[in-house]
C-alpha cells in the first residue's frame, strides 16, 4: 500500500543541526527496500498559491489559506507492506526529530 509523508515543520521540535541530518542516509535505505516512489522538499508557503473555485469565479491568493506556524516542507510516497512498517520509516526519517512526519494511507479511485 502507498503512503504520503507529509515532512512539516514544528517550532517545538529540536532545533535543526545539520551534522545530525542524515537524509541521503534514509533515501538509500528505502531505495535499498525498493520502498521510494516519489519524494522531494518543497519551496516555502510564500511561494505557494492557493485556488479556489466559487460561483464559477477563480480565486487565486498567495501561500497558503491557513495560517500556521506549522509548515509542509516536503513530502514522501512510500509503497510499504503496511502502516507498521510506514511508521517505521517515518520515525526513522531526520524531520521526525526537527519537525514532524504525518502519514496518510492513499485512498484509490475505485474505477
């Protein structure tokens, strides 16, 4: 089964250190478990644009529509066997120590 983690800040997390991140590290481990799909850090929300669609009008605002502290900086697609072994993973990853990891099972289309 496939699973998202999403790779967010958290400014209650331990501070960064950068001799701690061990990332390429992680990324070789699940390559080497044939685990990796898809994986990359994304631009800051300042960057983003968020679309909305009301009463056929298209609304574009700038970063995100919420406001939060607490930022998507990245994100993973896992195949694992199943959510044990997702949790595994995102435990193992750096982020869980200077941010936080959430997983999300993906939900398929039934067609």
């Amino acid at each position: 089964m496939r699973y998202l983690l999403l790779v967010c800040d958290d400014p209650t997390a331990e501070p960064y250190r950068p001799e701690d991140d061990d990332i390429v590290d992680w990324v070789a481990e699940n390559d080497r478990r044939s685990l990796s799909v898809l994986g990359d850090r994304l631009r800051p929300p300042a960057d983003a644009r968020t679309v909305r669609v009301r009463s056929g009008q298209l609304l574009v605002t700038d970063g995100p529509f919420a406001e939060t502290q607490e930022t998507v900086a990245g994100f993973d697609v896992l195949e694992c066997a199943d959510l044990d072994e997702a949790l595994d993973r995102a435990a193992a990853h750096p982020m869980a120590r200077f941010g936080r990891i959430e997983v999300r099972p993906f939900w398929p289309l039934d067609l």
